[in-house]
C-alpha cells in the first residue's frame, strides 16, 4: 500500500510555505503531513495530503514546480522503541531510508530565525502554543 507525496520546490525566502499552504486551503486540501528541507537559497516541501491530484494541479497553476512520488506510511505503536523496531526491519534488509515525517497530529514544530519574536506574534493568533512539559507528559 502506497500514499501519493508531493515534492514543492520552493525559493527559501520569507511566505513561500505559508503560500503552498494558502493556495491549498482555498482549494480544500487539507494537508495531512509535511516536511521541509532547505538549502540557502531554496527548500523543498513535502506534503501528504487527502485529495494529491487536486493539490498538485492547484499548485502548479499557481507557478509552483511539483513532483508526485509513491511512499509508505506506517502506523507505529506509541511507546519508546516503536520507531526503532520498524525501522530495523527495513535496515537489516539494506533498504536506505532517505527521510522520514510525521503525519495527521496538530502539533507542528516550526524553526525560527528569531523565536522569541515569532512567539510574540504567535500569543495572539488562534493556536495552542505547546510546552516540553506537555511534550513529555504525553
């Protein structure tokens, strides 16, 4: 069983993630997962979302460049070594593994130039901001 990724490459500059986002809300995509890798001068976005066909013709009329590629999800027991005991499976078969992402959970971490600013901006804003204590309690 396969799930449909999509790849966005992307300038690193200051609105590009929150414009991939924008241009998928207005057309009723819901991003299920994601992941950003970057360089100094461009990133790309990977995305799960629940309707990839629409995602990516939106995306693409929007200017953006789009790769769809076949990936596996998994649904891993919560407990400490959960990962670990997937992932060895597919080790021991000398299978690389060339990234791995979360999918579904609200919680989001965002990496910051300046996070005390964003913290400020974020206070006001409809979101819950999550401690390393809550982190850790789950």
């Amino acid at each position: 069983m396969k799930v449909h990724q999509l790849s966005v490459f992307i300038e690193n500059k200051a609105g590009r993630v929150a414009e991939v986002a924008r241009v998928l809300g207005d057309t009723g995509v819901n991003i299920r997962g994601f992941s950003v890798s970057d360089t100094a001068e461009y990133g790309i976005l990977r995305l799960v979302v629940d309707k990839p066909a629409e995602a990516q013709a939106a995306l693409r009329d929007a200017g953006f460049t789009v790769k769809e590629s076949d990936v596996i999800c998994i649904d891993l027991p919560d407990r400490p070594g959960g990962l670990a005991s997937v992932l060895k499976v597919v080790a021991e078969a000398g299978v690389n593994i060339e990234y791995v992402y979360s999918l579904i959970s609200t919680y989001v971490v965002i990496n910051v130039g300046d996070a005390d600013l964003a913290l400020g901006l974020l206070k006001d804003q409809p979101v819950r901001l999550v401690s390393q204590e809550e982190i850790s309690s789950i």
